[in-house]
C-alpha cells in the first residue's frame, strides 16, 4: 500500500509541476497557431493560380467533339497544329507496312495520300511508245513527254495518289515481231522514263501487243519497268505472276488491282497467256480464273480495281462480252472497272452500284484526232466519294485538257451514250 501512495503522490507532483508552467505554454501555444494559420492562409493565396494552370491543363479544351487523352501513354499523343494534343492512331496496316519481305512478296506498295483519309485514283486508256509510229514525233529528239501529252494534262496525272494507264507494247531490243500481225509494237527500254514524267504508278500489262515480239520481249519489259520502279499488272513470267494482284496501301486504306484480257477470243492467240512454266498475259476470255483473283484481291483489301482489256476495235457500243463480263467481275467483288481496247470512248454505266467505264480509249497512241479522257475517283473508307469523266482531246499527235464548248460537246457526247448515270458539267458522275 505504501508504494501506491507513494505513486499517487509522485503523480500528484508531476500535475502541479505542469500547471506551474501552464498560462505561459497555452499563451505560447496560441501564438504559434494563429502565426501557422496565417503561414497556410498566405501558402493557399500565393499557390491559387499554380493549381488552377494545372487544373486547366489537365482538362482538354473542348474544340468540338473530342475524346479525352489518356496521360499515362504519352507515347500515343503528338502535337496538332493548334497546339493542343491528340491521340494518334496507328495505322491496322502496320505489321504489314513493317515486313518488307512481306510487302515484296505479296505484291505491295505504299504510298502517303495528298489529303488524308482519302485515296485519289486515276486512270488513262491505251499509250504508245514506238518510235516508228507517228505519235512520238514530238517527243524523240529530245525525250520531252509534256510535247505529247500536254503540261496540263501531266499536272493531273501527278496530282493522283495512284495514276494508272495501259501500257500497249513491249520494251525491249530483242525478239522478232509476231508473224502475220498487222501491227506490232516495241519501244526503247530508255522510253519508260515517259511514265515517271508523266507521274504513272502502275500500268497493266493484259493487253494483246505486250506480247508482239515473243516471250523474250516481254520479260525485257518486266525487268524494265521493275528498274524504273513502275509496278504492273497482268503479265509476267509464269501464270502466278500475271494474275496477281497489285496492292496499294496509301493512309489506312489498301486498295487491290487486277488486270486481264479478253483479247484475242481464239484458242490459240497470238498474244500468249502465261503458263505455269512460260511468260504471258492474264487472259480472260474465259473468265472462271480472273474472277477468282479477285475474290481473293476483295478478301485481302478495302477496295479493288478491276482494269479489263475487252470490247470491239473502234466501236462505241458494247458488246455481249463486255456486258456478259461485268456483272460477273461486280458479283466477285470489284468496286471499279476500268476498261480499254476499243481505241474510242464507250459508255458509262453502273452494275450492282458499281461504276463501270467500258473504254477509256487512246490516251496518247496513234496521229488520229479522237476524244479521250481522264477517269478520276476519290475513295474513301467508305467506299466513293466522287467519280469524274475529264475530258480529253489526242489530236496532231497531242493530248490536252478540253475546255469550254469542246469540253462541254465531248461531255454530251458521254452522256448520249452512257444510261443510268447522271454527268455534270464539270464531268462528275452520280447514279
């Protein structure tokens, strides 16, 4: 018991200790409060604008509907032209446009589009490159394409994501000309640099004078036209090779061309098809193996050309062929078709909402005077945005831009003999 009255009073002790000491601590003590409140308040004052610049940067300013950016994967933003950032997505050709083995394997190319989210395709009919045929007087001595094929016309070829045309002869300095042919053609392997100048992409090679001068001819011009850098499509080595399909991935939208010909409509033509074991063309007269690459080009792309070599020579109106072929091409999946051959403008005409040209006609290929023209559509991916006829003119061994009654004449001339489509005066489709 002593103990704990000892405790108790050592307790007691220790209080009145504390209480000695107690009005100066609790002065002291209120002092130092009233100095940190004041410290907070003037922390808070100073620190206000601080926290609502950070507040504000971290809300996106709303210039229209916008998704909020997500600021831990700073990798996935970059800078827009107001300043502000914006998510950027990656394009789902990626992997593809990474492999280069895969893209020259598979036949693709890429290319960056002039306003994006859309693809400009253009498209001319038959050229020829023959120095013995007047329609490169103009150009031979100097190599001048712009004295044949006009500045004006070249600036809309340029102006093209992907330019394409038909490509009507050989280049090449051997073989010898197909016997009992009337016309033959083959041009200097150096007369390929006309196609760079005039800014063609791809030509189509399924025609019936690749293949005038024999099988050596034609492989001189696929090894040129692979030198000079201008991808082409149907022809090559082997059958494989002339059927496949050339892929263009320009932004985020892969677009797939297939090129054939119907002509001759022999057994045994003179212009050759492609063997498993020989070079050739892509012939479709029977069409059960065309149709069949572009099943497999619409399953591999978003969009695809089908440019066919087929009708009658010199004739505008369409023939059983032509109009037996094209649902069938529509039914496997093109989306465009693109025709040559007859060396003059046939109609304008939409199968299963798809448009179809059945001749574009020469573009720059012999000295007589005859209409032409560029067929120009923007893509998007959606499908088509627009669809424009401008025409043309190749005259005195020229092609040029028609204007102001001469064009207005040749666009009523397209619109008397195309049904189920609407031309505007400017040359733009619709149906």
């Amino acid at each position: 018991m002593a103990k704990k009255r000892s405790r108790k009073n050592k307790k007691k002790k220790r209080i009145r200790i504390h209480r000695s000491f107690i009005l100066p601590f609790v002065i002291t003590l209120t002092a130092a409060m009233a100095v940190g409140v004041l410290a907070l308040a003037a922390h808070q004052w100073i620190m206000e604008p601080v926290k609502t610049q950070k507040a504000d940067a971290a809300i996106p300013r709303e210039t229209g509907p916008q998704e909020q950016i997500d600021h831990q994967d700073e990798s996935a933003v970059t800078e827009s032209e107001g300043g502000e950032e914006e998510a950027e997505t990656p394009s789902k050709y990626l992997e593809q446009l990474s492999d280069a083995a895969y893209m020259e394997e598979n036949n693709i190319y890429a290319a960056e589009p002039a306003v994006p989210g859309q693809v400009t395709l253009a498209f001319a009919g038959d050229v020829l490159f023959d120095d013995h045929y007047a329609i490169t007087g103009s150009v031979r001595g100097d190599g001048d394409i712009s004295k044949g094929v006009l500045p004006e016309v070249i600036e809309r070829m340029q102006s093209a994501d992907i330019m394409m045309l038909n490509n009507e002869f050989a280049y090449s300095d051997r073989g010898a000309p197909t016997e009992g042919k009337q016309f033959t053609f083959r041009a200097r392997p150096e007369t390929v640099q006309y196609l760079s100048d005039m800014g063609v992409d791809l030509v189509s090679l399924a025609n019936n004078h690749a293949y005038d001068y024999g099988p050596e001819a034609l492989t001189d011009t696929l090894d040129t036209l692979r030198g000079a850098g201008i991808p082409y499509v149907g022809a090559g080595r082997e059958i494989n090779e002339a059927r496949k399909p050339v892929y263009y991935i320009v932004g985020d939208i892969k677009i797939a061309f297939v090129s054939a010909t119907q002509i001759e409509r022999l057994d045994t033509p003179d212009t050759k098809e492609a063997t498993e074991t020989t070079p050739g063309v892509f012939r479709c007269w029977n069409g059960e193996r065309l149709l069949e690459t572009i099943r497999e080009a619409d399953a591999n792309s978003d969009f695809v050309v089908a440019y066919i070599h087929w009708g009658t020579e010199n004739q505008a109106e369409l023939d059983w062929a032509q109009l037996k072929q094209a649902p069938e091409l529509v039914a496997a999946g093109a989306d465009l078709v693109i025709g040559d051959h007859p060396h003059c403008l046939q109609p304008i005409g939409v199968v299963g909402g798809v448009p179809v040209i059945y001749s574009l006609g020469n573009f720059w290929f012999n000295s007589k005077t005859l209409d032409t023209g560029l067929v120009e559509v923007v893509i998007d991916e959606t499908g088509i945005v627009s669809y424009q006829f401008v025409p043309c003119l190749q005259s005195g061994c020229k092609t040029a831009l028609l204007q102001g009654e001469e064009k207005e004449r040749a666009l009523a001339y397209m619109r008397g003999i195309s049904e189920g489509v609407q031309i505007d005066e400017e040359g733009y489709v619709t149906w």
